[in-house]
C-alpha cells in the first residue's frame, strides 16, 4: 500500500510495523503538512464483523482520552475494504526493541518508564477504560524519552456486561493476569499485573513465564510462583523488588487498589531510605472460591415426600339420551334408520339390473406386459400390440443411472390382469442435466464458497481448501476441481469440490543487519532475496559507530519475511552534534606490587551498558586509557575488576565535560563487547582517584 493516499488525504510513505490485526504505516497528512501513523486492518479481516467492531473499539478508546503519556487519536476512516485509524507518529522504538538490545536496564531509566506507564493507566482508568493488553510492543519511547502507550485494540470499557463476561481471551499470554488466563473479569488490577511483568522484563532481561504452548504459559500465571527478581539480577534495590512483588500478585486483593498507588509507590522508591527497605513478605495464596468440593450425598430420609395431585374424572354426561325438553322420555331414533334403509335396498335392486344388462359388453381382461427396460417406444408398441393404450402423458424422471436413459423404469399394472383398452402409465428414465462448474479461479475462498452454495446448494462441508505458497493474495483461489465448465452433481452426498488457494509468499527469518557496513548489509539482503531500495538507505545520526547499521525494519532478527520484501536500514553518520567525547587515562595496581592480578575494566555510556574495555595481567602500576562517548541522557560510569571484584566506580558526569570533540569520533580502540552482566550502582559515594585502589 506504499504510495497510496487514503481519503485523499494521508499518504503512505513506509510500513514501520504491524501486528496479527493490522499494519502501521508513516505517513503524511497533506492537509496538515505533518508525519502521522496510519494503522489500516489487514485485507483478510475487513470481512470479519469482530475484527472490525474490534478495531473500531481502538479508535473510540483511544480517542476519549486526552494524556501526555497516551498515542493520541486523529481521525478513523475507511476506503471501500480499508479501514484505518490516523493517530500520533512516535520517532522512536518500543520498549521490546530496547527491552532486546540493552536489557536489564538501570534500575534509574526502568522506574522512569513504569511511572510513565503507570501515569496513562491511571487516566485510562480514571476514564472507566481498561487497556487489557500492556506488554512492551505497545509501550512507544519517542527519541525525546516520552513514553506512550498505544494499541486500545481490545480495551474494554467498566460496565456491568464486562465486569460479568466470560467469552474468549484475547491478549499477549506472557503478559496475562491470572483472573485474565481464567477467562474471567478482567478489571484494573489486571493492567497493573502486566505492568509488573513489564517492570519485571526491563529489570531482568527476562519473561517470568516462559512454556512450551500458550496454555503452559497461561497454567504457570494460574499456579507457579516466578523467580525472585533479585536472584536473577542481584543489583536490583530491594524497593524496585518490592514493586515488582505487589503488582504481580496473583490474589487481585494483595496488588495495588489502583495505579495511582503504583505511581506514588514509584515516585519515592529510589530515594536512598529506600533502597535497602526489608523485602515485602506476603501470605499464602487464598484458596479459589471455585474449587472442588465434596458434598454429600443425598440421603433417602431426606427426600421431601410429595403428594400425588388427586386425579379428577369427570363423570358421563348422558343427557343426549333424554329429550330437549327434559322429559323422561327417550328420544325416536327408528324413524330416519328405517326410511334409509328402504331406499338402500331400491339402488342394490337398480344396480343387480344394470350389471346383468352390461355383462354381455364387458372387454376380456389381458395381461399386461412388464415393458421396465425397454426403450420408450419399444414399450409403447409392445403395450398397443398388447390391446392397451398409453397414459398421458408419459411421466418422465431424471435418473443417475446412465443406462436407463430413454427406456421405461416404471409402469402400472405390470405382470397382472387388466382390462383391454384400459391405460397404462409409463414413466421413461432421463439422464440429470447436471450443471457446469463455474469458474472460481481469482475469488477467495470465502466468495467461491457462498457462491457455490448459494447459487447451486454445494454443502458447504463438500468444499476442501487446498493451500499452496504463491505470490498471490492469501486466500485467493489458484486452481479448482472439477475443472471449469466440467458437469457435476452438486446433490451427490459425497461430491467433493477442491479449491487450491494461496496461503501467501513462503515465509522466512529475517537476517540481522545490526552492525554491518553498508555492503554487508547489501549483500546479506541479496543473498536473502529481499529488496533494498535507495530511498530505504538512510543516514542518521547514532551513538553506532559511524558506517554501521543500527537499525532495521523488518525490526526483528528472525521476524518472517517474504522473498522480494523491501527493507530499510539506518547507517549511523557519526555522532550527534551534542555528544561529547571523554578520553581518559584509568591506573591500576596489582593487589600486590610484583604479583600478578587479572584487571578488567568496563564502562557504560551512550553507546550502551557494562561494555567491556580491556581485560589483562598486570604486575605493576599500568596506565589504562579509556574513551567515553557522553550524551545529554547518558553519563559516563567506569568499572574497574581487579581478580574478579569490583574495587573503584567512576561516575563521569555529562556536564562536567566542555563540548571540544566533533561527533564523527570513531568508536575506541578497546572493542568493547556487552557482557549482559549489571556492575552494583554507586550512587552517592564519593569520587575517588583514577590512579589509586580501593580494595
């Protein structure tokens, strides 16, 4: 649909994601002369009356919310089969790309994304909405660091008819509640869950549910504990724990009463009174109010005894024996028998009379000849031979027997004695004059199949979808049989039609590009059989070493795609203007001078967390050097190991750092690599000298 202009308003300028109900496309408003997003249904649901209704259900939620910290609705459309939504357009990536690349997060920027969040539930909530589906591919952080939060697609407003409704569950099954995976009410406690999962994820780099199927996952919500956040990643501050804790209790009772509670619970967890609180301690899971119960039987004393209703039966009414004026006297019944019977016996005498005058002109009665099998005028000349003559007109029956086409296969009177010159009727045998098959070769499956019904009684049972991979439409019909304008029987029980259709390209894992140079990026591209158009090459500023590829879409790695697919890449051209480059020279001393000591020292800055610098055998003092790239956001923190213990935190400030290098300063000579391994923050403790040691 790229190229399109919808309304003729909105052109579609690049897919820049999409999920199972609909695809996301940047586009520009020429009206408003503004970048917007356009999310348009996907073409196989446009006829499927609950993925619209569904879809529509996103535009009006959405739409009646008006927060900092929510996508923002603009318009609702639909073109023929298209239906979209016009909503805000976020220059950024979602959390489950940063979750991917940086994760677990500073504990600083985890909480800073969940108050966000939080702050839109609360408006949501205040404004009887519940999102239903939090999970980090909703969750837009904007180049600015605002957090949006997106996708209403299955919200569902606070009323009586959905505080009661049980129907079927929709939603991301990692990111379930418990009374969600139920199939129960879902309410607000249940987006706080989700969020607990969420802050959990960004915390640890990992789902606390993970199963084979969805329904193991959905199980695990219902009845397996997850693992302690800080066992998985010890430098999580207890507090943060805690939140995490109280959200993802599975008695909706023990959570947060709301999320303006979570938010106020967010807002003060990192204060350093905090940081080291006593871990929450919760008592067991109350039992279900569902749960199995024995009762006892019911026993025979028990049973109430009924009484049998008395049965009324009305007693003969014998008032036709008596006359109308309520005499005693029975009523004369043997007059009327007696004049019937008179003129009874005067038709029988007329009749004996009339008998006996006609026998002499009786016809003979003859045998009929049994004519089943024979042609149609072969019968009627063995019938007239035989002194009968033939009914009219000759009944003529569609028959499946191709054989009894044109001959007799029934007749009355046959093998018995008839009257001569009495009729005979016939019924002749004809062949069905069977439809032709239409040609269905460009519908889809769904329009072959109502037509086919509809217009010629097809069981719908009897038509047999047979997918195949091709470049056409998914659903589109390929091939058929019977063959177009072929005769068939569409009332024959086991008449089978086949319909080959297209299920779509084959599909296959994305490569990952992150990385490469441009002409690697090609070739891999090539090489995948995708296609990489000029104006999908983008340059742009990036904390990436310059010339390399730091983003892609298809977003990705193993996302499936499509042969001839076009994808876009963006190659970082240096830094931004306002980055700033700190060289540095680290000393380190052995533990004891002459002695060998294993040093490792790690960073963190713009370029990303707890990268690995330089790893080495020291015997003496050494002189290190080490280059931080800083950004408005992201200060500098270096680590230094000594023998596999941290011994020294240096906390490089942005602002401390005058602007004397340009951005295009290549990535330093250590190589560093992400280890995933989180240092213990040391906030609040005092700089200390490069050139010394603390053990």
């Amino acid at each position: 649909m790229i190229g399109q202009t919808l309304s003729n308003r909105y052109e579609l300028l690049a897919r820049v994601g999409g999920g199972g109900m609909a695809l996301v496309y940047k586009a520009r408003d020429l009206l408003l002369n503004r970048f917007v997003a356009v999310k348009v249904l996907r073409q196989q649901f446009t006829h499927d009356e609950d993925f619209v209704r569904r879809f529509r259900r996103e535009a009006q939620a959405a739409a009646s919310l008006s927060h900092s910290n929510i996508v923002s609705i603009y318009d609702v459309g639909q073109v023929e089969d298209t239906h979209y939504i016009v909503m805000e357009f976020i220059d950024g990536a979602n959390l489950n790309e940063i979750i991917r690349d940086r994760a677990p997060l500073q504990a600083e920027e985890a909480v800073r994304i969940t108050a966000q969040i939080c702050d839109a539930l609360e408006h949501a909530h205040h404004n009887q909405i519940i999102h239903r589906d939090i999970k980090p591919h909703n969750i837009l952080i904007g180049n600015n660091g605002r957090v949006k939060v997106t996708d209403f697609g299955i919200a569902r407003a606070v009323t009586s008819s959905t505080i009661t409704q049980t129907g079927s569950v929709i939603g991301s099954v990692h990111y379930f509640s418990p009374e969600h995976a139920k199939g129960v009410a879902t309410g607000e406690k249940s987006d706080l869950y989700s969020l607990g999962i969420v802050l959990y994820q960004m915390m640890t780099g990992r789902l606390p549910f993970l199963g084979e199927s969805p329904i193991s996952v959905a199980l695990k919500h219902l009845q397996e504990p997850f693992e302690q956040p800080r066992k998985v990643n010890p430098y999580i501050p207890q507090s943060v724990e805690n939140i995490i804790l109280r959200a993802m209790r599975k008695n909706p009772q023990e959570r947060y009463d709301s999320a303006k509670e979570m938010l106020l619970d967010l807002e003060t967890c990192l204060r350093p009174q905090r940081l080291n609180e006593p871990a929450v301690k919760y008592l067991s899971d109350e039992e279900d109010e569902n749960r199995t119960r024995v009762i006892p039987a019911i026993r025979p004393d028990m049973v109430n005894t009924m009484e049998a209703p008395a049965v009324k039966v009305a007693s003969s009414n014998n008032s036709d024996q008596w006359n109308s004026e309520g005499s005693d006297e029975r009523k004369r019944k043997w007059v009327m028998p007696t004049v019937l019977g008179g003129f009874a016996i005067i038709l029988i005498g007329i009749l004996i009379w009339a008998v006996s005058a006609l026998k002499g002109q009786m016809p003979d009665d003859v045998l009929v000849p049994d004519v089943v099998g024979q042609l149609e005028q072969e019968a009627k000349n063995m019938l007239t031979t035989a002194g009968f003559t033939i009914a009219d007109p000759i009944i003529y029956e569609e028959t499946e027997d191709k054989d009894a086409d044109g001959k007799v296969i029934a007749q009355d009177k046959a093998n018995m004695e008839a009257k001569e010159g009495s009729e005979i009727q016939l019924t002749v045998g004809r062949k069905k004059d069977l439809p032709l098959m239409p040609d269905l070769r460009g519908k889809t499956f769904e329009d072959a199949r109502d037509y086919l019904k509809e217009t010629l009684g097809v069981d719908k049972d009897n038509i047999l979808p047979s997918p195949i991979f091709d470049k056409s439409e998914p659903g589109t019909v390929l091939d058929q049989f019977p063959k177009k304008d072929s005769p068939f029987d569409p009332s024959v029980p086991d008449m089978k039609i086949t319909l080959t259709i297209s299920k779509g390209e084959e599909a296959f894992p994305m490569p990952n590009l992150i990385g490469d140079s441009l002409d690697v990026a090609k070739a891999k591209i090539e090489k995948a059989n995708l296609k990489l158009p000029a104006a999908n090459i983008h340059m742009e500023t990036s904390y990436t070493p310059k010339g390399e590829v730091f983003k892609q879409f298809p977003l990705d790695e193993n996302e499936m795609v499509t042969a001839q697919m076009e994808v876009s890449i963006w190659i970082s051209s240096g830094y931004p203007k306002d980055s700033k480059t700190q060289p540095l020279d680290v000393t380190v001393s052995p533990a004891v001078e002459g002695e060998s000591s294993k040093i490792m020292i790690k960073y963190s800055d713009a370029r990303g967390d707890n990268i690995e610098a330089v790893t080495k055998k020291i015997s003496a003092t050494t002189s290190i050097p080490i280059t931080l790239i800083l950004s408005p956001t992201k200060d500098g923190i270096i680590y230094i190991f000594r023998d596999g213990q941290l011994i020294q935190t240096e906390h490089v400030p942005y602002l401390a750092i005058p602007v004397t290098v340009e951005p295009d300063v290549p990535v330093d000579s250590g190589g560093g690599t992400n280890t995933g391994e989180v240092p213990p923050s040391n906030e609040g403790i005092d700089p200390v000298d490069l050139g010394t040691t603390n053990e």
